[in-house]
C-alpha cells in the first residue's frame, strides 16, 4: 500500500482522478510543447454558425473556431484556413491536405478514418424543428413529410436508420448547410429541418420555426485530425481544455457566454405593427362617429314612439324577446306581452310594481343593483343574469340588454331593458358538452377531456411548475366479469371503481375514464423535487390499489388493478411521450401479475423500442433469407450418429447473430412463428429426401421443435401431410418435438392431432421433460417414441445429488414405458460415463458437435 497525496488528500475522488488526467497529460505534453512552437497547422472551415464560420478577412469564428484561435495563440501554433463544405472537409482531412477540422461529431466509424483528441470541446444534440402550422410530436408523426437534411451529415445516417426501421415513408430534402435547410422550411420547399440544437437555438426564430418535441443523437464534438498529424498536437489540445475547464473564468467559458448573448431576437416592432395601429385608429374614429349618428336616431326614435306609441306596442308585442321600461325608482312602466307571460299577469297588474313583486330576494336584489348602476352611469351594458322567479325553484338564464333611456327633456331616465332568455341553449349546450367531454356511465372527464387538461399541463409557455404523474389503472382480468357474469355486472363494476377512486383523490387532481377498464389519474403541483413527488405519487398510488382491491361485485369475485406511473415535467415532455411512458410502466406492472404499480424509467423505453424494432426486422427475416437452419447431431452409446436437431438461427445484417431465446418468443407472441415453422419443416422434410436417396444417411433422423401456436392451427396436420407428399421424405424419419405445456393445453384434441400424424408414420419426442408440468397421466395416453432430459438437470448432474435422481428416475420411467431416452447437453465425457452406467444410450451435447450448417455438418466426425 502508498500513502496518498497529501496535497490532493482533501478533494473528492473523482477531483483527484481529474487532476491526475490533467498531471499525466502535462508531463506527457510538457517536453513536445516547445517543439511544436510555430507549427503551421491547416485548418478545415465549413459555413455552421454558431459553432464554426470563417469572417470576410478568413480568420476563424464561431464557438469552436474561436477556441481553437485561442489555442493556437497560446501554444505558439500558426493556422491556415481553408473553406470547403463538410464532405469535402472530410475528404481533405483524411487525404492529409488539412490537419484539422472543427465541430466533429465523434462516432465509431468516423474514428477509423480521423484521429481525435480525448477531451470532447463541447456536448451538442440534434432535433427537429417545423413552421408554426406544423404538427410533428414524434417520430411516426414523420409519415407523408418532407425532411430538409445536410447531406453527409450524423442527423442523415441516423434519421435514415430510424425511418427505415419504422418503415415511415419519408422524402429526403438534400442541402448543404443547415441555413439552407431552414430557408427550405420557410419556403414550404420542406416540411421540416434537421439540425444541431445550437444552430436551430440561434436561427430557428429567424425563419419562423419552432423545434419539435423529437430530440435525438447526442453528440461530443471534437477537433478531428488527419490520421498523419502528430499525436502530440491532439494530447496539447486536451491539457489546455482540460485546464480550461476546471478555471470559470478561463476563456472557454468566456468564449460559450459570448456567443449565447449573441443568439437573441430581434426586439425592434415590426413595421406592419405601426399600420395595424394606424388602422386601429380610423376604426375607433369611425365607431366614434358611429356612435353619435346612433345618438342622433335615438332622439328621433323617441319623438317617433311618442307619435306610433300603438303601432310600435304590436311590434314590440311580437318580438320573441322580454322588453321593458323601467322609472327611475325600478317600478315597471311598460312590459311587453312577452313579460306578461313569463309572470303570468296581464301588463296592467305589472305595471307601477318593482321586482320584488316576482323574483324572489335574491334575484330581485342583484338586478336592482344592475339597473342602479346602468343609471348612475348612464351608460348601456350586457348583462347574464341568473333569476328564479317566485314560486319555483329553477333558475332561468337571460341575456340582458340595459340601457338609460331619457323619455322626456329634463326628466331623470328611465331603464329600458331587452332580454333574451338563453335557459334552454345553455342547458342543450351543458348537455352536449357532456356528452362530448364526460363518460356517459361513470360520469368521468373522458379521453377528450383528459387529453386536453393533459396539453395544458405539458405546455411549456403556460404549464405548472414542478413534477406532475399520469397514472394508468388498469383493472386485472375485467373481461373474466363481463364473460363470466355479464355486462350489467361489468358496468356497474366500473361505476363503483370509478366511485372508489374518487373518494381517494383531492379536488385538484384529475380521474377520467380512458378506455374499457382503464382510469387515468392526472397529479399537478407535486413540487420542484423528483424524490419527494415520486414518494407522494407512489403513497396514493397504494392507496388506489388498496381501494379497488376492496371491493366486490355481486358474486364476490376479488377485484386487483395494475397502475404504471410516469413523472414528467412541462418542460420535457408533450402529451403523446407521457402517455406512451405511462402505459408502458402498466404492461410492466401487469407483466409482473398485476395487483401492483411500476414506474417508468429510460431503459424500459429503450427495451419497448428496442423491441418493436427487432419485430418490424422479424417481419422481413424470411423473405429476405435472413434464415438459417443448423443441425446439432445425436448419437448412441457406441458414437454413431443416429439423427439430427434441426435448429433455428437468425442472421441480422446489422445486429448479427440473434439469440432464438430472444426472437423465437418475439415470432410466437405476434404470429409469425406459423409460417416460419412451415418454412422449418419444409427445409428438415426436403434434406430428409435427400438423404433417403443417399445410403450412409437413409437412417438418419431429424428432429424438429414444433411451438404450440404451430401445433394448434386447424390445418398443421393438412400441412405437414402436404410437405412429405410434396417432398418425398420418408415419414418415420421426421420427428417433431413437442413441450409438456402443448400437451397440457387441451390434451384430447392435442392427442387427436399426433394420433393422425402417427398414422402416417411421423414421430414425435417430448421436448426439454422435467422443467414443466412433468405429469406422468399423458405419457401412458400420448403417442410418443422419446424423452429429452433437459440439458439443465445434466449441467449440474455430477454435483447435484437431486438432479442426479431426477435423471435416474427420468430413465428408468421411460423405460419402462418403452421410450427412448436422449440426454440433452452433455459436454464432458465424465458426464457421458454416468449416463451409459444408467441405461441412457441416446446423446446430444457440444461434446459431439456444436450446430453447423448442414454441408458442414460431418466434415468434423
């Protein structure tokens, strides 16, 4: 052991680690640095502001040409700019006519062609941006768009990637420069631009664009150097980033706050702003004299009423509205007809009384108080006024007209009213907007609703601070009730959880009905901290599961649901994200037996994603030939080659070898193991005709693992029979290898199947015995010829005393049931002494042979 630095004893661990980077690194650079004083370095410029540009005189700009100025000042370096756009750039550089270039994105198959230094200059990402009239959320938003991409750039090579794995049909703008990118937006020549944050961040408003919520491919950025440049020049640049990056006030960071200042908009109004107002002011001028010209006619009005006082009463009798004058005191004066029949008296017995008379108190006060005022200001208003009149207990909505209306020169105005009664509209449009907004069982904000309190929440112009939760409710096995007990009963299950769940929750969260038998929960204002907003989110969460688990339909039958929760704030999330996240953690909590909660995290994303993608490749495998059957060979004791296994691989061109435990389930659970089991068993059936023509392999076997979902299609026997009928092989030379949870699986019609393939002649074995059911009722029942030990009780066979006797006990049970017996996995010769000692003469093992290809296949016996 060594005593540690004392100088360097009181700093973190990772401060320490730094500092000793940075020691090494200047020990290793402390005796070239002299050398390379002087030294002409040619520099590659692109046009990429804000990172990289060259001014009028060719000197370097940007963030990283600035930087690497600063550099060279202090390192004594000369530069040479020479501009050329990016795949030129790259081209010189790796020819050695340049010996650096700026702003690189480091990746794996750029680091075979240039050199790079370690320390990255700066982080970047790149992202999406669209016009304001544009949609775009994610990633499948893409389909029908037009996608403006720098040609040769990391945004096209990983975009192209994407979208060929979504099979999303995208056009392909190429430009030079991401300024030409946004100028094609702007232009409708393109729907959307890809770019690196910084440029966007700094230009985006200028073209009119607003970034998308798709961010992807985080990149380092780096100085690339010509693969014949001097080590020396890069390990010089990290000592003096890395030296600049522990000092604040270093010019690396005076460089990154200059240029942030730099990226803002413009502040100045914009001229058509001046005109609107101009034309705001004729329009004022011109209601301005609006106004007195309506003045003017009311004064005539009023000497015309003075005179057509009987002809205006049938006019005004007649329209569909409540019109009335009122003295200054609020004592009617006049009614029309439509009054009178709202306070069923004639106009007479209304007349020279106040509201009082036929509202009840409380409306009568409140348009007292209106009317007063209208008065007092002499001004006309709109009013909604909510009355109820005496001797009944609904409340009538009126859209009221009020208005000073002088009947005589010199007397104080009286109040002139026009009402239109809205009662019916609004209860229509309460009725609709129910309808369209709320679940009509449970009488929950529905989807809509929730999706539209949702966007609120994830804008980030107006959202609420701190962490909000979505959570996803989903009742276990809800279709049991409705089978089992009927839709009445499922209804009303639905009722009383939707009852329970919000007897749970605070007035400001949010419950809606999502689907079927899904409830979504929406949590604002959970606080600034992710752990303590988890903590809370998780409490009531618990306390959902608790209330639902409560509870009991008609017939007692126990009630559970799964929750998947997700946190997100306004910021960094849109509607579409949160909700996928949030589903995403309910299929893990229902993967996991349901009744239970599971929050989303990153690499269950990633997974989610990872796997639709290898399904959409999965697709393709066949057609493309991506296919491959390997055949591992069995032997007896005396080391002859009795048959073979045949054996399903896959050949990703990109992600080579895929494991048959990871894509085999992947086929099972989407279908598609039907045609490529077909595909197996053509492949085995036409090699076994071959074979049979062929006098050293006529007797050979083949074995091939039939998947339940394959056995249980109507037409698997009409299939199989086709194939040896189509290819000649002979029938007793095909065996199918079945699982014991097949043959749990409807047992009769499963023994119906192998009965009538049996009749034919084909053969079947008993797959992987002992790690299922293992019951002993269908081997007596089922028509097999063989056993297969599963090769995980023969891996621990020599030092497990149990699997020892599991397999002992396996043999002599096969035995005498008349079975031949095959020892999967054997690998070691000790192993294979055991089993002939026990009477096991069948084997297949890596220790005879590993799967190969069949031309392959006995070149190593």
């Amino acid at each position: 052991m060594f005593a540690p630095n004392r100088a360097l004893g009181n700093l973190p661990i990772g401060c320490v680690k730094r500092y000793g980077v940075l020691i090494a690194l200047f020990t290793l650079g402390s005796w070239s640095s002299a050398a390379l004083a002087n030294e002409t370095l040619r520099v590659g410029v692109y046009h990429n502001p804000p990172k990289l540009f060259a001014d009028e005189q060719g000197q370097l700009r940007g963030v990283l040409g600035e930087l690497l100025a600063a550099i060279a000042h202090q390192e004594q370096w000369q530069l040479e700019s020479r501009a050329c756009d990016f795949q030129q750039c790259l081209t010189l550089l790796e020819q050695g006519d340049i010996d650096l270039l700026p702003d690189v994105a480091w990746s794996e198959e750029r680091a075979q062609r240039f050199a790079f230094h370690s320390e990255p200059v700066m982080h970047s990402w790149s992202q999406l941006y669209q016009s304001s009239d544009s949609r775009v959320e994610a990633i499948l938003d893409l389909e029908q768009r037009r996608v403006a991409i720098v040609d040769g750039s990391i945004q096209q090579s990983y975009l192209a990637a994407v979208i060929e794995r979504f099979a999303i049909d995208v056009t392909w703008l190429k430009v030079d420069s991401f300024a030409a990118g946004f100028r094609a937006v702007a232009s409708g020549d393109a729907d959307l631009v890809a770019s690196n944050h910084l440029f966007g961040d700094w230009r985006a408003h200028d073209y009119g664009l607003n970034e998308t919520p798709i961010i992807f491919q985080p990149t380092r950025l780096f100085y690339a150097a010509s693969p014949t440049l001097s080590a020396d020049v890069l390990e010089r640049i990290d000592v003096v980033l890395l030296g600049w990056k522990d000092d604040m006030n270093s010019v690396y960071y005076e460089t990154l706050r200059a240029w942030r200042s730099n990226i803002s908009s413009d502040s100045l109004a914009p001229a058509w702003l001046w005109w609107g107002i101009a034309l705001l002011l004729l329009v004022l001028a011109s209601a301005l004299g609006g106004n007195v010209l309506l003045k003017r006619r009311m004064t005539i009005s009023r000497a015309r009423l003075t005179t057509n006082e009987t002809l205006q009463t049938t006019i005004l009798d007649s329209v569909d509205a409540y019109i009335y004058i009122k003295t200054p005191s609020l004592k009617y004066r006049y009614v029309n007809r439509q009054i009178s029949n709202l306070f069923n008296y004639p106009a007479e017995q209304i007349i020279g009384k106040g509201d009082y008379e036929f509202f009840d108190t409380a409306s009568a006060a409140e348009m007292a108080e209106v009317d007063r005022q209208v008065l007092a200001s002499g001004k006309k208003i709109t009013v909604e006024e909510h009355n109820v009149l005496q001797g009944n207990e609904r409340v009538r909505t009126f859209l009221s007209i009020k208005m000073p209306l002088e009947m005589a020169p010199g007397e104080a105005p009286c109040l002139c009213g026009i009402s239109t009664e809205l009662t019916e509209y609004l209860e229509m449009q309460s009725r609709t907007h129910h309808l369209v907004f709320y679940d009509a069982l449970t009488g929950l904000p529905n989807r809509r609703l929730l999706l539209e309190s949702l966007a609120e929440v994830t804008d980030p112009a107006g959202g609420p601070c701190g962490y909000s939760a979505i959570l996803i409710a989903d009742l276990d096995n809800f279709r049991l009730v409705n089978d089992i007990q009927g839709h009445e009963s499922g209804d009303q299950l639905l009722i009383n959880v939707a009852q329970k769940l919000q007897q749970r929750l605070t007035d400001d969260a949010t419950l809606a009905r999502f689907s079927s038998d899904e409830f979504v929960v929406l949590l604002n204002g959970l606080g600034e901290q992710q752990s303590e907003a988890a903590a809370n989110t998780e409490k009531l969460a618990r306390q959902l599961l608790e209330a639902v688990a409560q509870l009991r339909n008609d017939r007692a039958l126990p009630i559970s649901a799964s929750i998947g929760i997700t946190l997100f704030n306004s910021a960094d999330h849109g509607v579409n994200s949160v909700l996928q996240q949030a589903d995403m953690a309910l299929q893990q909590a229902k993967a996991a037996g349901g009744n239970t909660l599971c929050f989303f995290n990153v690499d269950m994303q990633t997974s989610v994603l990872e796997r639709a993608s290898l399904e959409g490749d999965l697709h393709q495998a066949l057609a493309r030939n991506e296919l491959a059957l390997h055949y591992q060979v069995q032997v007896d004791h005396q080391g002859v080659t009795t048959g073979v296994e045949a054996l399903l691989r896959w050949y990703h061109p990109q992600r080579g070898w895929v494991s048959p435990a990871t894509f085999i389930p992947l086929a099972e659970e989407n279908g598609l193991i039907v045609p490529i089991g077909h595909w197996v068993l053509q492949c085995a059936c036409e090699q076994l005709a071959k074979w049979a023509n062929q006098p050293s392999y006529a007797a050979l076997t083949i074995s091939v693992n039939v998947s339940s979902v394959q056995f249980q299609q109507p037409e698997f026997v009409r299939d199989v029979e086709g194939l040896l009928a189509q290819t000649q092989a002979p029938p007793g030379r095909l065996v199918l290898e079945v699982t014991e949870s097949l043959l749990m699986r409807e047992p009769t019609r499963v023994r119906n199947t192998m009965l009538k393939l049996r009749a034919q002649g084909v053969r079947f074995a008993l797959d992987d015995f002992g790690t299922g059911y293992s019951s002993l009722s269908y081997l007596k029942r089922l028509p097999l010829d063989e056993l297969k030990i599963d090769q995980s009780f023969i891996r621990e066979l020599l030092t497990d005393k149990t699997d020892a006797a599991i397999v002992d006990t396996t043999i002599l049970l096969a035995v005498s049931l008349g079975l031949n017996v095959v020892a999967e996995g054997v690998e070691k010769k000790e192993q294979l002494d055991w089993l002939k000692g026990h009477g096991c003469y069948r084997y297949q093992g890596y220790l005879f042979g590993r799967p190969t290809p069949i031309e392959y296949l006995f070149e190593a016996y």
